[in-house]
C-alpha cells in the first residue's frame, strides 16, 4: 500500500530565541503532542554544536509518510558526544519510536507516529 506524505523544510537563525519559532512550526504541521518538544531539543542540540559566534543556519525538516513522521535538524558542525547521548538526547530518544545521527554526520532525527485526527 503506497503511503503519501509532505516534507517541509525550513533553515532558522542559530540563536536560542530561535527555540520557541521551531517549536510553534512544528507543532502547526505535526499532529502529535510531543512534535515541539522533540524538535526543540533536536534544534538545542544542533545550536550546542555550533561555536561561540553562531552565524550559521540550523536547518529543520519535517517529513511524513501515512502516520509516520520524522523531524530532523542539520548544521554546519558535528554534534559532540554530550549533544547525541546527553540529557536532550534522552529526551528525544523517550518521545520518539527512533532517533539517531544523519548519514553524514552533521545533524539528528527522529521518528514517530502522529496521532489520528
């Protein structure tokens, strides 16, 4: 059975203000209450990752397929070891089916199911 989907992506500045933004655009496209939570802590780990002077972008993608949905935020640096295994990553892993690294490195996702509407 093919299941049909939307994908939406959007770069926000790299500044912790930018938090509560991500949280109020995630949660108009996602039916699920955990969805801006989950994306808030995706976007402080990517922010936590960046130096000093953040002029960089934090990209969020949010992308579903039937019921499934997966958020994920990439930036211009690796996320250290306290970023994927730390107090926000426990978080995530907690609200979400999966989670993990993307394929190059530079960023972190995770997946679950949206409630029916």
């Amino acid at each position: 059975m093919s299941e049909s989907g939307h994908t939406w992506r959007l770069a926000f500045k790299s500044h912790p203000a930018e938090a509560a933004r991500v949280r109020r655009w995630t949660g108009v496209r996602l039916a699920y209450d955990d969805a801006p939570t989950i994306a808030n802590e995706l976007f402080i780990a990517i922010l936590g990752s960046s130096p000093a002077r953040r002029t960089d972008a934090i990209e969020i993608t949010i992308s579903t397929a039937g019921r499934r949905a997966r958020i994920t935020a990439s930036g211009a640096y690796r996320p250290p070891v306290v970023q994927t295994h730390g107090p926000g990553a426990l978080i995530i892993n907690r609200l979400s089916q999966s989670s993990g690294v993307t394929a190059n490195g530079y960023g972190l996702w995770a997946q679950f199911h949206q409630e029916l509407t």
